[in-house]
C-alpha cells in the first residue's frame, strides 16, 4: 500500500491503489508467417467468425492473436470494421478463456462479423475457444 499523501485541507488521505494489471499479456500477430503456422493448426467455424489456433511451445506465456478479413467482406471500410469488432470482443475474452502460450487468429466471416449482435460475437468466441481447447 502507498502512504498517505495530504490534501489540499493538510490532512492525509489515503491514495487509492490501482487494480493489479492482468497477468496475461496479448501481443499482436504481425508477421505473415505466423499467420501461416496458425493456419494449419486447429480450427474451429462458428457462425460470426472462424478461430484458428497453435500452441507455440516456445516458453513464452503471452498469448498472441491475429485477425484477418478477406475481399469477400466487402470494402475496406466494412473489413476494417469487422475487424475493429472482433478486435474488442477479443480483447474482453481472450485474457480469461485464452491459454498462455497460444497463437490465436480470428477470421471475419462475410455479411455476419458486422451484422452480428456484439454479445452474440463474443459468444462465438467463447465456444470457438473451448471447441478448440477440448
């Protein structure tokens, strides 16, 4: 605990402590060939999207994820907003459902990954993810 530290009246008043940080850290896939390591490991389709995912065995406990939408979404606007969406979803479950140690790649599905209800995203998700890890 951090000590007092006094306000504008002198007295002291306890600083509140900041929640402890999450001890999984996600990394962002960037290089192609992970993408394409992960592409040939497990697999798991739900209506919203599809999961590819690999243990890496590399001793490294972070867990890394990707997410890719093809042409056939549409333009770039609707991509980027698929992506923008499965982005979040993951970011709300993967710290919690992921394993550490896991490449993970999310890939949009076209006309469901923007049309889908946000919950029912995350749900997708959820079950790709213990489908995966069963």
């Amino acid at each position: 605990m951090m000590p007092p530290v006094a306000d504008v009246t002198g007295q002291d008043s306890p600083v509140a402590e900041e929640p402890p940080a999450a001890s999984v850290c996600l990394h962002v896939l960037r290089k192609r060939a992970d993408f394409l390591h992960t592409a040939k490991a497990r697999r798991a389709g739900q209506p919203g999207l599809m999961l590819q995912a690999r243990p890496r065995d590399d001793g490294d406990p972070a867990i890394r994820i990707g997410f890719t939408c093809s042409k056939k979404l549409g333009n770039a606007v609707t991509r980027n907003r698929a992506k923008r969406r499965l982005r979040e979803a993951a970011r709300d479950i993967l710290p919690s459902a992921g394993h550490a140690g896991w490449d993970y790649v999310l890939v949009g599905r076209p006309q469901v990954t923007v049309a889908r209800e946000f919950e029912d995203l995350k749900g997708d998700i959820t079950r790709a993810l213990r489908k995966i890890h069963q």
